[in-house]
C-alpha cells in the first residue's frame, strides 16, 4: 500500500484521467441542457420564469409558428390532420345523400360538380354526427372539394342553397388522405 489512500489497487493514473474527462464532458452537457432549458423557460409566457422584457427575434418565416419539435406543433399538426379527416367525411355524406346535378342547368364554373345538396338536408343529416359542420364546410371550400353561393351558410335562411361536390369521392380521398399524412409527416414524433 502506497500512503495514498485514494490510489485504487491495480488503478491506473492514465485511465482515472480519461474517466474524469468523460465525466466532465457529461457534467458540461447537462449544463448546457439545463441553460437552454432554463432560456426556453424565459420566453415560454406560461412558465413561473417568464421574463416580460425577453424581446423574441423571428425572421418572417418563422413568425407565427410554434417551436419546431415543440408539443404546440406536434397537436396542430394532429389537429390539422384531424380536421383532414373531417373535411372527407363530410364530402363522403355530400356524396351519399347528394343528387346528380343537371349539368345543362348549371353555370360554366360547376361544369365539374358530380353531387348536389342542399344546405338545409346536409344540416339536418350532419348536425347528427357534428356540430362543426359550417366550420369544415368553409374549409372544404377553400381546399376546392365543395362550392356553394355566399360568405357563410345559417340556419334556417340558408336552408335552400346548394352545395356542390366539385371532385369525384376517389380524388376528395386521396386528396385529403395525402393532406393529413403530410400534416403528420411535418413534425417529429411525439415530443418530450
């Protein structure tokens, strides 16, 4: 036994200081992980450490959109999903219920339109299923899958506006099946 009490038998000085080192790495990386954790906590306005003077920088890109790899992108982009699902579900009973339009009596822009229904009958049939349905009807809209005259149907005023189908229940499908594994696709895996 040497006098010193910290000399492990058989220890090698070279290997205790590649140790040390390692440890020290491991030490730093959480330092590190604990700081930027503890600056997320700064700009995150729920956190106890919210800092009211942080003024955050974002180029134009990325203003408005949540943290990439963040819990808040990971749902919208479920959400976003979701509502995917909804709009080809709502088509699909458009397709179901709806009648073949004239097409003789139709206006040039709805030449492509392949079932008809009116606002009231969808109502009546949809509010069973969701209570969404003028919502994703204006969303379904703005994806090109229905078409129907004004700003927002209501009601009871609007009962006899129609809405067209303006694709075949083959392409809204695979429109809005690609649409929501793309929304999916977008971020990360369940975050941390």
């Amino acid at each position: 036994m040497s006098g010193n009490f910290l000399t492990i038998p058989g220890d090698d000085p070279i290997q205790r200081r590649s140790r040390s080192s390692s440890l020290t790495d491991l030490i730093s990386a959480f330092d590190t992980k604990a700081q930027a954790h503890t600056d997320l906590q700064k700009v995150t306005a729920f956190s106890g450490q919210f800092d009211k003077n942080h003024k955050p920088t974002f180029s134009k890109d990325e203003y408005g959109k949540p943290i990439p790899g963040s819990m808040t992108e990971f749902r919208g982009a479920e959400a976003q999903a979701r509502v995917c699902t909804e709009m080809k579900e709502l088509c699909e009973i458009i397709n179901e219920y709806g009648k073949t339009p004239c097409k003789s009596l139709l206006p040039p822009e709805l030449k492509d339109a392949t079932k008809v229904i009116s606002f009231g009958e969808l109502f009546t049939i949809y509010t069973v299923i969701s209570d969404k349905l003028v919502g994703i009807l204006l969303r379904t809209r703005k994806h090109q899958l229905t078409y129907f005259e004004g700003e927002v149907l209501f009601q009871k005023r609007d009962d006899d506006v129609p809405v067209f189908l303006m694709q075949t229940m083959q392409d809204i499908r695979t429109y809005c099946d690609n649409k929501a594994m793309q929304a999916r696709r977008s971020v990360s895996p369940m975050p941390q």
